[in-house]
C-alpha cells in the first residue's frame, strides 16, 4: 500500500521545486496512479538554519516546523522528507514532534557511499557553514567507516558565496566556485565528494558535476520513492 509523503519545503524554494520534478523522474509509472501522493509544504519564510546554528536561537525555527508537522499529521502523511541538508542538525528535535518517520538524508547518503561500488579514499563535504561547523555530514561518514574532509576557509567562503549569492539569489552559479572547492577537496585526497546542500543539488541541475559528487537530494529522492511504496527507476 503507498504512503503519502509529506515535504517541509521552501529551503529554498527552488530546491523543493527540483525534489519535486526529481521524484516525478525517477518513479517508475506509466500512468498517474503509479506515481506517490505527496503534499509539499513551501515554507520560504522559514527562519535560516545556518543563522540559527550560528546564533543559537533555535526556537523560532523549531516552531515553525512544528507548526508545518502538525499540517501534514493532518494531512495523513505516512513519511516526511525535508529537501534542506542544513535543517537537519535539528532532526531529533523534529522528529520527537511526531510518529510519522522522518527520512534522514544525511544518515542515508552517508551508508549509501558506504555500501556502494566505489572505493573510498576520503569523503570531500561541499555544505553550508552551519552542516559543516555543526559536523552533520562528519559524523554520518565517522558512523559508516568513512574518513571525511571540508575544504579549507578560503574554498568554504566560494562555496557559501555559490549557494547564497548565486543560487539562492537565482542566479545558475558561478562554475569557478563549484570547481574551486572540488579541486581543494580533491587536493585532499578525496574522491567521493558530496554535494551536501540543496542549492548545490540546483547548481548539479544546470551545470555538469564530476561523476564522483554524490548529490544527497538524489539519495533524498530514491529514499522517499521507496518508502511511499512506489518503484524507483535510473535515468
């Protein structure tokens, strides 16, 4: 039986727009009712996650997702994804608001790279200042094994500056960033890097990656094709 997914959206908007086009992608259907009923909650207004992590104000963030859980209770969701890497730094918080699992993209990308066919070096982690100061994607690798990097500051400032000045501002991105930080963290040893936010999986959207970026959206996407009880398909 299919479960309805449930999205806490708008982080941003065009993110949620992608997982949505995503999702629609990869699900093997050839008729409307192969596809998953989902309700897509477009919260823009959301209070920055990166600026909460940083300033320690939790709250006014915490109630909004309270608030977004409740609907989607209402609404009979059996599963909720959240397309905001950064977000989930409070995802023990959100999910103590509900029984309705709430998928875990970090803990499942992470065990994806473990469990998948390349071997790994290092892993590179291409996020905002509040995944990585915050250590989400350090502590998914250290729990599977996997050795893990961030690029230095200068490189990390190209990255925030790709995702807030250029994607967020709905730009296409600046290519000299992206490959700036790549090449940093490949400097490092790493040959598994992942795109660790979002609007990085919006960049991949416009732009061509290295065939060794994992996108975390894309783990995000498989995961809630599958556990709403559709089939999944490659392109």
């Amino acid at each position: 039986m299919k479960k309805i997914l449930g999205v806490i959206g708008g982080m941003g908007p065009e993110a949620t727009a992608y997982f949505y086009e995503e999702v629609i992608a990869h699900t093997k259907a050839l008729k409307d009712q192969d596809h998953i009923d989902m309700v897509i909650l477009s919260h823009a207004s959301m209070p920055d996650r990166t600026m909460a992590i940083n300033t320690g104000e939790y709250d006014a963030l915490l109630s909004s997702m309270k608030g977004e859980i409740e609907k989607l209770e209402k609404c009979g969701a059996g599963n909720i994804a959240i397309p905001c890497n950064t977000s989930h730094f409070f995802i023990d918080r959100i999910q103590a608001m509900t029984e309705i699992p709430v998928i875990n993209m970090i803990d499942e990308t992470a065990k994806a790279i473990a469990e998948g066919e390349i071997k790994v070096r290092k892993v590179g982690i291409l996020a905002t200042d509040g995944a990585v100061k915050t250590g989400l994607y350090q502590k998914a690798c250290t729990k599977y094994g996997l050795e893990s990097e961030i690029p230095d500051p200068e490189y990390q400032q190209k990255v925030m500056s790709l995702i807030y000045d250029d994607i967020k501002a709905g730009k296409l991105g600046d290519e000299d960033k992206f490959h700036a930080a790549v090449s940093n963290l490949q400097s490092k040893g790493c040959n598994v890097i992942i795109l660790a936010c979002t609007e990085l999986s919006v960049y991949k959207k416009h732009h061509k990656v290295p065939v060794h970026c994992v996108d975390a959206l894309d783990i995000l996407v498989k995961e809630s094709i599958l556990r709403s009880g559709a089939e999944y398909e490659e392109l």
